[in-house]
C-alpha cells in the first residue's frame, strides 16, 4: 500500500475521474434531446484499483479517466440517454468528489500540523 504523498496521489486521481465523471454527465445532460446522440461514461476505477494492488507509483501515475459510449436501450431517434440515469449518476458522482475533497482537506492539515503552521 502507498503511503506520504502518494495518498494524496491517489486521492487526486479520484478527484480527477469525477471532475472528469462531471463533464460527460453534464454533456449527457445537454444532450438529452439530440437525435442520434450517445451517452458518454467515464471509467478509471478499475485501472485505479490495478495500480494501488501493484504497489507501483509509476502505474498509479499512468491512471487515466477513460471517457467511452455508454450502453442503454437507444429510443427511436437513436438517442439514449436516461434522464433519470443522469440525475442519479450525477448526485452519487458529486458525493464521492465531496468526499475525496473532503479528506485531500484533512492531509494537507495533516501536513500543516507536522510542521508547525
């Protein structure tokens, strides 16, 4: 397992897959009524938990946001993105960038309080 400054990498990198999770909901959203229009997912979870099993900072480094075509029934106009799906998507991808955000806040304080600030 990382420790020091690389939890603070693998707390970023979370940060960065949600923020990265936000824009193609909001894309998804805006799209809702494009004819033809895929919904877009963001993955990273899987090559994330790859490189924290492989203890290897240059694996973790090399973890990327992956922005695909998401799956779901296509309506007639060959659009298929859920409103609903999206709102959901949405609220559980925002706590988790809360939380993340959340606990970057208590390491750097961490950090503060070691040296003295």
């Amino acid at each position: 397992m990382f420790s020091g400054d690389a939890t603070l990498k693998v707390i970023g990198k979370m940060l960065d897959g949600c923020a990265a999770r936000h824009k193609a909901i909001a894309a998804n959203l805006a799209n809702a009524e494009t004819p033809g229009y895929k919904r877009l997912e963001v993955r990273f979870e899987e090559q994330l938990a790859k490189a924290l099993d492989s203890s290897s900072t240059a694996e973790l480094d090399a973890v990327q946001p992956q922005t695909v075509s998401g799956t779901g029934a296509a309506r007639p106009d060959g659009n298929n993105v859920d409103f609903g799906t999206e709102l959901g998507d949405l609220t559980k991808n925002t706590l988790v960038f809360s939380t993340f955000a959340d606990l970057a806040a208590a390491r750097v304080r961490q950090y503060r309080e070691a040296i003295g600030e």
